[in-house]
C-alpha cells in the first residue's frame, strides 16, 4: 500500500497567538555617519569605482564578530544607518569597550592603502566626525513576525526576521534537555550565524551537537584510525508562492570534521570551529555558542582569514588565543578535545576526497532528531498539515518492458521454470534495444552512429563495446570487430565503434610540473586543446562522421589539492568540440580493487556512459504524460530556459553568462537547442558544442537580465502559435529573471525586464509556465512518511519511511498552484534501509544492529511545483502531476527512479559541461595541421573568515 501522506519539516505561526515579539538589544549606525564612512571607503578610487560602490562593506567585520563574538547577530553585509535600522542585535547588551574595538577596526580595514599619507589623514578625520563613543546599545522589542504581502499574496516578513526569528528559536532548543536516543546523549549548542545579504533566502541558524567519535575496523581496507563528527540543525524562514503565511523550516544533516592533514580546497576557505574556554577578545563575555572561523591557502602559505599582522584579528589582539595555522592544517585533530584552552573542529568538504562518515540521515533517525528539536518552537509555532497525495498519482506510461528480475534461488528452480523466466528477461530486453535503436535513428536522421573509445587500457574498451551491445541489442547485429573498429548493421541503424589509444592526450597538463594559474594554465589548455582537435580531425579524416567521443580518464581524485591545475578534462572536451565531437568522460578500472570487482564496476559505469553518449546526440525518450488530451493540449512544446555561467575561478580561469533554452518538440526528430545569439534552434549536440571556448566581456547584473528578458521574449514569440509549456528552475534563473522570485510571482501574469507584470495571455493564448523550486539552502523542507501510516504497531516508534509521488498541501488558505513532487528509493544503495542510524545506536524493528556511521544515507527531495501561469479552464494538479511525470525517464537508469528535475531541465542543466570559455589567436584554427603537430603516441590556504556563502562543509 502506497502512503497517502508525507511530513514536511515546516512549522507555521500559530495564529491564535497573535504577534511574536521578542526583547533585544540593537546597536545602530546614527545616520550622520553615512557621509564620513563613504568618504573613508571612497578614498584612492575613481569617480567611476566609487559610482559603483555606493553601500559602506561591512562583510569583514561581521565575520571577524562571527569568529570571535558569536552572540552577536548582524543582519547586513552593508552598513546601514538611522536608528530605525539597526545593524547588530544581541539579546544581551555587548561590552561597549569591545563594541568600539570592533567599530575602530572595521574603520581602520576600509581604506585600499591604510599606508598612504592622505589615507592616513582621511582615517584621522573619520574618527573625528564620528564620535564612536557616542554609540550604545539600546533594548527594545522585535516584532518577529513582521511582513507585509507582495501583489501576488506571498509573505514578505521584514528583512530582520530572517535572521532573528532562527536564532531565538535556535535559543530556545539549545535550553531543552539533550537529545536522548537508545542510551546516548546529544547536546546541543548555536553555531555563529553566517554572514551575508540579508532578507530572503539567508542563512537563518544553526546548531551543532557534541562532537561524535567512531572507530572504523580494519576489515575491508580501514586504517582503524578515529573519525569525527556531529549532528546539525538548521533553522530557516522561508515563504511559499501565494501563501501569506511564512514558513520556519527545520533541517537535520551531519557535519563531518578533518582528521590530520587539512586539504585546502582551491578557492574556498575551510570552517573550523572554534569553543574556547574564555573569549578571543579581552574584556568580551565568553559565549556557549561555535563561533566560526576560516582557514584559507593564498600565496603558498595557510593562516587565518583576516590573519597576519595587519590583519583585523590582530587588530582586536585575538591571534593570541588562536593555534598556529600552520600546525593545525597538520594536525586538525589535535584540539578536537580541547587543548590550550581551545576546542578546535575542522570542517570537512567534499573536494577534500573520501570520509570515513557517510553523509546524511536516513528518515527515521531525521525523524527523531526533528521532532525532538520541533518541541522546543511550540506552542508559537505548530506544524503544517501533512501533504496529501495528490488524485493524479499514475507514474507516465511505459515505453520500455520491465526485465523480469532473476531470484536469488535460480539455481534452485526447476529448468522449465528457469528457461521461462529467462525468456520473458530476453524477449524484453530486445523490444526494449528495438525502441532505443528507433529513436536513436530518427535523432541521426538516417546517418550511421560513428563514435571513438580514446582508452588507456582494454579493460575499459571492451567494456565500452559490450555496453553498446547490450545497451542497443547488437549482439546478433555484429558485422565486424577488432582490432580497432567494430561494427554493427540492424534493421533500424548501423553502429560504428573505433577504438584508439588515449596516449599523450590524456597526459597530465604541464608534464612533470603543475602549471602557474593565469598565463601558464591558459597556455597549457591551448595546448593541449589544439593538440586534440588536429588528432580528432585527422581521424574524421579517416572515418568520416565521428560525432561522439568516449575518453578513459582519471577522474578529479587524481587531480586534487596542488594538482588540479593539471587536469586535461576541459582541454579534451574543447579539442573534441573545435573538431565537431560531443564528448563523454569514463574513469579507468579502480586498481586498488580486486580484478572481478573492479571489473563490474567498470562494466556498471561503461553502461551508464554509453547511456549519457547516447543522450548527447540529442536522443529522445520522453515521458508519455496518462492525463489525456482534454487536460494537457495534444503537440505540446516543452521549453527550458537555462543560465549556462562560469566564474573566474571555474576550471578555465575564465567567465561565462549565456542563456540558453531547449526545447522537446512533437515531431521533432531529435531534443532542440539554442542560446542568445542563435536565431534558430538547433540539434542538442550543436548547442552543446557552441557553448565551448566563449569567453564573454564582464557584463553587470541589469546587463545580464536585460539579455536575459530579451531572450525570453524573442523564444515565447517564435513559439506563440502552439501549445507551449515552460519550465524554470528558480534557484538557477530568478537571479536574472525577478520575476521568478517568490515575492514577483503573480497568478498568471508575466513578468519580464523589469516591467510591469502583464497577463500571460499577450505573450500567447496557449502558453502556460510552471516554476520548479529544489531543496538547496532549506528552500523546500525536509520530508519524511510516518510509517505507522502503513503499519500500526509502529505507533509511537518515530520510525520514517519514502514515499514517492505528486502532493498536494493542506495549508488553510493557501494557493490552489503549489504542489510537491517526490521521488522514491535510490536503487544505487540497495543495502541502506530506512532505520539505518549514525548520530546513536539504534535497533532496527527485526531487532538488529542498524547503528551504520559509514554509509551515505539518502532522501527524496521535496521539489516545488508552481503553476504560475494557466490558461482559463485549465486543471493546475494536471499539469503539476505533468511536470512530475517528466522526472521519470526510462533510459536513465536513474530516471526510472526519478531524476532530480523534470527531464528538459536535466537536459538544460547538463550543458553546463559545455560551459568553457578559453580563447585562442582568431586567425588559428586548431583542426588545421601545422608544423607542430599532435603527440607521436597520441591515437596510435590560509585559515580564514568565511565570507563567501560558497565556503562550506558539506553539511547534509
């Protein structure tokens, strides 16, 4: 029996209770000196620099106060001024001392050359006009509820709620009793509030447990050495389209800590976690909250963010109280206990390589840990109505035949029983391969699939061609083999497969050493871009119609830490798109496995790389939607728009901003494409491949959406004579698109540049838009089933279950356009269950041992559907149960499960692959043979503040 229910996270005011205000201590900027700060800010820039710098910067002082004052709470990454907005909150009043200490640093960090003689001078005068003694905490009551609502009737609470409303609430957990589960206890303190932009979609707060000890055994390859972690809560206030009620969002993960040495990720800082048995800053109060500070690498060498001795850490004396960077990143454990009158937890990122700890928490110990947090907000707040499954519940019609499973016992049945069982398995296998060649033919419109395996064993080559035999079911259609091509003739196409070694071109860039970044980097790209596409066009000179290249490479744990400027993944995927070949990466055969296991996970992973190949052709197997042609228009047009970016610090050391849109066309042969500058649409390789090498001009935001809008108008009007459905994702386009933002949607009315919002019927009498929003950042909520659903005498065991379907909320009063889109288990870890436990022993129902710190765990994102614009007379859950119905596509292996997002938003999402802009002289073309020619062998930190909202554990 299928539940009917799911439990978000979600937790609403109850309104019975009226407002929520709260005392507090404010301290703000007197308005007076707004114009003194500018001036000191301003000084040594240009008129221009200064036109665009019109807010005083107070990121760094916020963060110096998150790792050395955590009590404090700073709502801005600007200054604000005026009484009636205050930029520090506290619940207790701050030592005024330490309160000026803090302001005469951050005064004396604003001017570029605090060295320069005028500088100096314009430094003296500030704190003249300011009269920083003048300033005081002053107590008061805030309104933690405080909103107004947009045009389209969504919550607009006040920009302080976001970071308030938590950290009372956060407060208020940390005062309840510890977390108690089978004879363990966890408790509970606040974490430092993150810094950054204020209002909608900030960090909220967070709490963190007692740190967590595990020692792995040896068996299976373990060094038997202890790990580390603990468990997290985060708090966050979220609104939902339409509603006028804000939500509080409850979130449970794990954080896991570095063990020994710190691997300082390029271009972020890495958190440690600071409790010190007195505060870092004399004369301040010590605090029972983690404050947060960063380690980062510039320059060759490790310290603190905002360290050395010009630093703001040395400005209020607190290096003192902290270790040396340098000894730390050695040792990270070494004061995970406490030593030197210090707690210090290091936390761990994923780019770091492989932890001991597995991530998340399965549903029923998530379930346990919310629902003991969730007490401690009542009686203010209680929980939404749990999601009702929705009437349109029937997954898409099937396509391909279901391949009969094979018992465990087969050895045991009768050899009848088994012959059929076999049979039924073979005779859905071939209609299966049948359907996949068809619609591979109609993408290559006739023409033969000719692809290249670039291999640097045959272990991975032979797995390459049996994937594509098993994948299209050519066994009986082999009409050549070895040693360097196969071929394949069926009914439907003809599959051409040739076979090279790598060689050189897989070569680590930079040779023996790692390039400079800058200059050098770029250089050793051209390169080896250059050397790809003359190898690759001299073999479509040999055989013509290569269209799609499969390379053996070592994966990104071989170009970790100082090597990842040597990783030739990006040049491969350039010179193979110079010569006209969309690419597709494979790594090598694991070697510290063993040979039979090795080679099953190689054959496993060579399946889903022919998949993926096969897909960048622009193949096509969409979800047959069963709602029928009265509800959803026949011919309907599916279109994706996409923001394909990169920033300087992405693999090319180059920038990027294209918008792009694909397009599912009925009729249409193969999945569409086209970016900004294209007039036409284009096959899906093609726009792929267009992608490569752009490097465009630093544009500014209003630039950026100006485009933005441009693109979209032009796209709708192409397409305003037929049925059309677009989807967004939000968290990627509402950036550029306001109106795509919570508090710009309005039912049924677009808007587009900026401009009024205008009814959905100018732009087309048969276009509708449905806005897809993910969990990322406690956007959506946690979720969970409640298995006593299904089974009663699991009553009051708070043990959770996934439950996979189209939901519909139960909010009293809200919108009839938002509804909630799961996915079922994860057939990747078939050994997980739901009562698998890491933060606690935990006795599973059958009475086993279900305490598993080492694995993964896994839940369904809560994905939100809105259906923002209809049509009159249209069925809003009929084309949400159509959105969702496009999550399951049957050749992904994946998709059978669900993918992440609907499939053209996969598709769109995908591009970014292609998203490498690298520039090489005009007048050379790289497939053009020249003097030098292609390889002979080819084809035959310092510890630091956290001021970027991207430097993060990997909390989950």
């Amino acid at each position: 029996m299928a539940y009917q229910y799911n439990r978000p996270a979600a937790y609403l005011p109850d309104p019975a209770r009226g407002p929520f205000v709260f005392p507090m201590h404010t301290l703000s900027l007197p308005a007076h000196w707004e114009e003194p700060l500018l001036r000191l800010y301003h000084g040594g820039m240009t008129e221009g620099q200064a036109e665009r710098r019109r807010r005083v910067p107070t990121a760094a002082v916020n963060q110096l106060m998150r790792a050395t004052a955590p009590d404090i709470v700073t709502v801005d990454s600007t200054a604000r001024f005026g009484s009636e907005n205050p930029w520090l909150y506290c619940q207790d009043a701050y030592p005024m001392a330490v309160t000026n200490l803090y302001i005469a640093t951050w005064l004396r960090s604003l001017p570029r050359d605090a060295g320069d003689p005028e500088t100096a001078a314009l430094l003296m005068n500030c704190f003249r006009d300011l009269d920083t003694a003048a300033l005081s905490w002053r107590p008061g009551r805030v309104d933690l509820l405080e909103q107004k609502v947009s045009p389209g009737g969504t919550a607009l609470p006040a920009p302080h709620v976001y970071r308030l409303l938590p950290d009372v609430l956060a407060e208020r957990i940390t005062r309840q009793g510890p977390y108690e589960h089978h004879g363990q206890q966890l408790s509970f303190r606040q974490v430092a509030g993150r810094t950054g932009a204020r209002g909608q979609g900030s960090g909220g707060a967070e709490l963190m447990s007692n740190v967590i000890e595990y020692e792995p055994g040896r068996r299976g390859g373990g060094d038997g050495k202890p790990a580390y972690y603990a468990a997290t809560l985060r708090i966050t206030v979220r609104t939902v389209p339409f509603s006028p009620v804000p939500r509080v969002h409850v979130a449970a993960g794990v954080r896991r800590f570095v063990t020994g040495k710190v691997y300082m990720p390029y271009g972020k800082g890495v958190s440690a976690y600071l409790l010190p048995d007195d505060s870092l800053v004399h004369d301040g109060p010590q605090s029972q909250r983690f404050a947060v500070a960063m380690l980062e690498w510039k320059n060759g060498t490790t310290d603190w963010r905002q360290g050395g001795a010009e630093g703001m850490l040395a400005g209020i004396s607190a290096l003192d109280a902290l270790p040396s960077p340098d000894r730390l990143v050695k040792e990270a454990d070494h004061w995970i206990h406490g030593r030197d009158g210090i707690r210090i937890a290091i936390g761990h990122q994923a780019a770091m390589g492989r932890h001991t700890i597995g991530t998340g928490l399965m549903p029923s110990e998530r379930r346990r840990l919310i629902e003991w947090a969730e007490q401690a907000i009542a009686p203010e707040f209680v929980s939404v109505p749990k999601l009702e499954r929705s009437a349109y519940a029937r997954p898409p019609k099937k396509q391909l035949k279901k391949l009969t499973s094979i018992p465990k016992n087969m050895e045991e049945k009768d050899p009848e029983e088994r012959a059929v069982i076999l049979d039924q398995r073979e005779l859905n296998a071939a209609h299966n391969a049948q359907v996949l060649r068809a619609r591979l033919a109609e993408a290559l419109e006739g023409e033969d699939l000719t692809a290249v395996v670039l291999h640097q064993n045959d272990a991975i080559r032979d797995q390459m061609i049996a994937a594509a035999e098993m994948g299209l079911g050519l066994a009986g259609h082999r009409h050549a083999q070895g040693p360097d091509t196969w071929v394949w003739e069926a009914e439907e196409l003809t599959v051409r497969l040739h076979a090279r070694p790598l060689g050189a071109l897989g070569a680590p860039l930079g040779g023996d050493s790692v390039p400079r970044r800058g200059q050098e980097h770029d250089k050793a790209i051209e390169e080896r871009r250059i050397g790809v596409a003359r190898a690759m066009a001299a073999l479509r000179e040999a055989v013509p119609g290569v269209r799609l290249a499969f390379v053996e490479l070592d994966g990104q744990d071989a170009f970790r830490h100082a090597k990842r400027r040597t990783d030739p993944k990006h040049a491969i995927r350039l010179g193979c798109a110079d010569a006209g070949l969309v690419t597709q990466f494979i790594r090598p055969p694991d070697p510290d496995a063993e040979t039979e296991e090795a080679l099953a996970d190689a054959g496993l992973r060579a399946a889903a790389a022919w998949s993926d190949g096969l897909r960048q052709t622009g193949m096509r197997l969409v979800p047959q939607h069963t709602l029928g042609d009265t509800l959803i228009p026949a011919n309907l047009n599916q279109v994706a728009f996409h923001l394909v970016e990169r920033r300087l610090d992405g693999p090319t050391g180059k920038q990027q901003f294209t918008p792009i849109a694909v397009l599912i066309r009925p009729g249409a042969k193969c999945v569409l494409g086209k970016s900004a500058d294209m007039h036409a649409w284009v096959p899906y390789p093609e726009l792929l491949k267009s992608l490569t090498g752009r490097v465009e001009g630093k544009k500014n935001s209003a630039e950026q959406s100006a485009l933005m809008a441009a693109f979209v108008k032009k796209t709708l009007a192409q397409l305003r004579s037929t049925p059309t459905l677009v989807l967004t994702h939000a968290q990627d386009v509402r950036k550029r698109w306001p109106w795509l933002r919570n508090d710009g949607l309005e039912r049924d009315r677009l808007g587009l540049d900026g401009g009024p919002v205008q009814r959905i019927g100018l732009y087309g009498k048969q276009l509708r838009i449905v806005r897809i929003a993910d969990g990322s950042r406690d956007e959506t909520a946690q979720c969970w089933a409640e298995a006593e659903e299904r089974s009663p005498k699991l009553e009051g065991q708070q043990r959770g279950g996934i439950a996979m379907g189209l939901w519909r909320p139960g909010v009293r009063g809200d919108s009839d356009r938002v509804f909630y889109s799961t996915t079922g288990k994860s057939g990747s870890q078939p050994n997980l269950t739901n009562d698998d436990a890491k933060l606690t022993p935990h006795t599973n129902a059958s009475g086993n041992n279900a305490y598993r710190p080492t694995a993964n765990a896994w839940n369904p994102d809560l994905l939100e559907l809105t259906v923002a614009c209809l049509q009159p007379g249209d069925d809003a859950e009929a084309w949400a149960a159509f959105v969702h119905q496009q999550r399951f596509s049957e050749d992904y292996r994946a998709g059978r499960e669900g993918l992440a997002l609907p499939l053209i938003l996969h598709l769109a999402r995908l591009a970014d692959d292609y998203a490498l802009p690298h520039e090489i002289e005009e007048a050379l073309d790289p497939t053009e043979p020249q003097a030098a020619a292609a390889p002979d062998d080819a084809l035959s930190g310092q510890l630091a503040f956290d001021f970027d909202l991207d430097d993060g554990d990997d909390d989950e």
